[in-house]
C-alpha cells in the first residue's frame, strides 16, 4: 500500500482565482492520477501524470483549466484555475502501484467556490 | 464502452446482519479486474476487495465477500455481520488492467444500531 497526503485538505475560493492542490506520496511511484468527484456523484478521472512528461488529460478536462506539475516520483500538484462554482467538488489524487493494478487514494481536497 | 452500474443509490442493514450490494458492467474484454472501494463519510477511499477476472473462486477479505457471476457480467458485494463502522459509501470500479478506472456511481450504506 501507499500513505498519500493532500493539501490542502478543503478551501474556500473566490471565483476566478485559482487553487494548487499538492499531493504527496510516501513512496516513489511511476504513475499518479488526478480525479474529481462532484457532489453527491462518482469519480471522474481528470489526468494522469507521469514523472518527465506531460500530463495525459482525460475528454473533457484541458490543461489550461488543470495544468498538472510532476517534478519527482513522490509529488504532484493539480492546479485548478479560474475557477467557477461548477468546479466546486473534491479532487482527490490517487497513485497505481503496479501490478495488480491497484490504486490508492489520497484524503481529497474538498473546494468550494463562491 | 465499458459501463459499471450500481442501481441501490442507499441501503440500509441491522448491525450485525448482511447485506449485498449490486454491481453490473458491461465490457467486451476476457480479461479484467474488478474493486470494490469504500469512502467513509469526510474520509479516505480505501480498497475492500479486489477481483480478478480469470479467476473463478470468489474473493473474500474477512468479513466482505464477492459474488463474481462473468457471464452474467455482475459483482455484487457481501458484507457480514455489519457493524458501524461499515457505514460509507461503496464503489464498484472496473479496470481492464491499465490505470483506468471505470467508477459507478456509488451505493450509500446505512448500518442501524
């Protein structure tokens, strides 16, 4: 298994501004994944990130809205920009430890936006 | 497309009875795995139990069990002797053996003292 961290763990933002979430893992994994889950809904996967290239974004999600950092094998941050109420969810990072092909979730950030 | 449907939104148990939870997918792949994820309320999603495909035996951790039908293409979840810590919400997911995962919707589980 994998002990992973958020930060922040909730905030409340104004709109238009934008809001880096940090995810940390205390393991060096290859692949980490960014999810949102809206009120009340499932998970959403937003992007997967890979240490030393660009985040793969799922359909509907664009990196000028979550541009993705992956500096190192135990890090990665989600930035959510200008944001709208409609982005107000949970986003929760999660990492694959390989085989067999089990993910584990970091706590979540709870954001509201107002 | 691969589909998961959970269609219990809430169930409610006795503490100390049993309870299933319904999952069904849809997939064309022979090969693929199935979870079941547990999010307590304001908490961490922690795995309960692990399927894989090309297995037939049934997968039990304790006091949670699967009932894993492939034709059928169901994976429902059983969980014994309820207890209140069990109460959260319970995720099916699907992956057919890369890092996607395909979530349902998710059941909310009640446990009645």
């Amino acid at each position: 298994s994998a002990v992973i961290s958020q930060k922040p763990s909730r905030d409340i933002c104004q709109r238009g501004t934008s809001l880096t979430i940090q995810c940390q893992v205390d393991s060096q994994v290859t692949m980490m994944f960014w999810y949102r889950q809206q009120p009340g809904q499932s998970l959403t996967l937003i992007a997967t990130a890979n240490q030393g290239s660009e985040a793969t974004y799922e359909s509907g999600f664009v990196i000028d809205k979550f541009p993705i950092s992956r500096p190192n094998l135990t890090f990665s941050t989600l930035t959510v920009s200008n944001m709208s109420p409609e982005d107000s969810s949970i986003y929760l990072c999660s990492v694959d430890l390989g085989a067999p092909y089990e993910q584990y979730f970091g706590p979540g950030t709870r954001l509201t936006v107002t | 497309a691969q589909t998961v449907t959970q269609s219990q939104p809430e169930m409610s148990v006795q503490e100390a009875e049993t309870v299933t939870l319904s999952c069904t997918y849809d997939t064309s792949e022979s090969d693929y795995y199935l979870f079941w994820y547990k999010q307590p309320p304001s908490r961490q999603m922690i795995l309960v139990i692990r399927q894989e495909a090309y297995k037939q035996q049934n997968a039990t951790e304790n006091r949670f069990s699967v009932n894993f039908q492939k034709a059928a293409k169901s994976f429902s979840l059983k969980i014994s002797d309820s207890q209140l810590g069990d109460a959260a919400m319970y995720f099916c997911a699907y992956s057919s053996g890369t890092y996607k995962y395909i979530f349902g919707t998710g059941t909310r589980l009640k446990v009645l003292a």
